[in-house]
C-alpha cells in the first residue's frame, strides 16, 4: 500500500518562506529592522506605526532631520499645525527611504488621516510626500499614496491618477468601496480585515478561527 499523499509531500522551509512561493508578502510596520530579518517584498507605514518606531531611540535621527528640515522649509505664515504636518510627512518619508533600501518593491506612504474628508488637502500632502521621494531620488513608481477609502479619498486617488501618482486604498470595509476603489483606477486596496472581523465578533459574541474569519472571507 502507497503512502498517503501528505506524507509524500515534505514541506521545505518555515511558513514565511512556504508563503513567499504563493503570494507577495508585504510589511505593516516601521521597524525596518524587522524588514531586514523577515524580507518581504513590499511594505507599508501608517502614522500610527510611524509614531510607535520613532519612539525607538535607533531611529531618532530620522526624528531630528525630520524637525530640522521643517524649520528650513517652512514657510512665513505657516501655523504650528502647518509645521507639525510638515514634520509627520517628512518623517513619513525618512521612513520610506531606509524601507525602500531592504524591499525590492514599492513602499506606502499614508496620508494623515485627518484628511480623510478633504480631498484637496489629501492631494497636496500626497503630491508633497512624492516630491520628497523625488528629490530624494526616489522614482513615484515605487511608491503608493495610502488614503482612506471615503468619497473623498477615492476623489483625491482619482486626481492624484492624473499625474501619475499610484493610490493604496485602506480604512476599506465594504463592496461598495473596493468598487469605488477599482473604479477610480488605484493601484491597490487594502481591507481592514483585522477590523471586520472585531465588528463579527462584537456582533455576534462568537471567536472565529482562521478557516472562518469573516474578515479573510469577505
């Protein structure tokens, strides 16, 4: 009698490796210290991960450069919020540069999400974090703009398009959104599975394991 076939097949290498034949793994952190040790191909940042590294005192040159550069950049009339955004994209984009020197890939960059309802303010600090990339020497096509997937997210992914500029869509929840989403013609979305899944078990008091994960289904 022959084996069965799952004892015939010998699985090589951890789950991270067996994973990297079968998709693109990308990193949602700012530590690209763990982006060295587990090599993904792509990665991506949120001010939240942004705020959390920046803690870290390796990093705290890319925190000092980001402040110096707002006090030479600023402009006359600037108000203390418009020097702070100043220093959170800057930031943002220190960030995205040592991440881009371990990743093959592209890099999101996420737009403060306060602008989450503002598509002309989305715009401009987009279009600013890309001409930092830039004069860093760092070409648009390897970075994604991270924008909330409201009405007036999918309008600034729309405009930002027309320059050329590539869109990742998350805070992403629903149908009708990944649907705006592709219609607005972005290169990505990014479902908030981790949050659908609390909204299932919040509504139903159930714990779901991976093979039923409401927010990996939908």
């Amino acid at each position: 009698m022959s084996e069965p076939a799952e004892k015939k097949q010998k699985l090589e290498g951890n789950q991270l490796e067996q994973l990297k034949k079968h998709t693109i793994v990308v990193a949602d952190t700012g530590d690209f210290e763990s982006i060295k040790a587990f090599k993904p191909t792509d990665a991506t940042t949120n001010p939240s991960l942004i705020y959390a590294a920046a803690q870290m005192p390796q990093y705290k040159e890319l925190l000092t450069e980001a402040i110096n550069y707002s006090k030479e950049n600023k402009k006359e009339g600037d108000s203390e919020e418009d020097v702070l955004a100043l220093i959170v994209d800057r930031l943002s984009v220190n960030f995205g540069l040592e991440i881009l020197k371990v990743v093959e890939g592209v890099v999101s960059t996420e737009v403060d999400a306060r602008l989450s309802f503002d598509t002309e303010g989305s715009v401009f600090r987009a279009k600013r974090i890309i001409d930092m990339y830039e004069k860093a020497g760092i070409s648009k096509d390897r970075i994604l703009i991270k924008l909330a997937t409201t009405w007036e997210g999918v309008q600034a992914a729309k405009e930002l398009k027309k320059d050329g500029i590539s869109c990742n869509m998350t805070l992403l929840f629903n149908f009708a959104q990944a649907v705006a989403s592709c219609e607005a013609g972005v290169k990505l979305i990014s479902p908030f599975v981790g949050r659908i899944r609390d909204w299932y078990q919040s509504s139903t008091g159930k714990t779901y394991e991976a093979p039923e994960d409401p927010g990996c289904i939908s």
